[in-house]
C-alpha cells in the first residue's frame, strides 16, 4: 500500500495536528480545505443577513417613493378638476348679471 505524504503546502513537514493522535491515513491539505470550506460558510452568514438587511431597506423606499409620485399626481389631478369647477362657477355667475 502505498503511504500518503504529509506536507504542508511549502513542502515543507506538516507541524500541525488535527486531534486525531496520529497518522489518520488522510492528507492534511484535504482536512484542511474541509475547514477552511467550513469556515467560509460560517463567514457568509453575516455577509448575506447585511445584504438582505439592506435589499430589504431598499425596496422599502422605492415603494415609498412610488407612492409619494402617485400621491402628487393625484394631488394636481384633484387641482386640476377643483380649478376647472371654480372657472365654471365663476363664469356662470358672472353671465347671470350681465
């Protein structure tokens, strides 16, 4: 069988232990990509709740925007009508007397 060389990526001897008490039978850069993978999933978790945080804060105030442009298109639409009557009153009254 053949053994299973246990350097580091320097080549290196590897001087760390991974708590198993001995040779595992296993490369150390393979545990090593299995922690490193670990924690890089852990990191992410921060990162992807501050995305959403602020994905979320975001299309909040574009719908509050959006409602802000309806809310002054209705406005001059409610102008528009209300100066239109006011003419017409206006100018009704003003015939009567002539």
């Amino acid at each position: 069988m053949d053994t299973i060389e246990n350097t580091n990526p320097t080549g290196g001897p590897n001087t760390h232990d991974h708590g198993g008490g001995g040779d595992s039978g296993c490369n150390s850069q393979i545990t090593d990509g299995v922690t490193q993978s670990s924690v890089h999933v852990l990191g992410l978790g921060p990162a992807t709740a501050a995305v959403n945080a602020y994905l979320g804060q975001a299309q909040s105030q574009t719908i509050l925007f959006a409602n802000m442009v309806n809310q002054q298109a209705q406005y001059a639409s409610i102008a528009a009508t209300t100066l239109t009557q006011e003419l017409t009153q206006l100018f009704a009254a003003g015939g009567d007397e002539a």
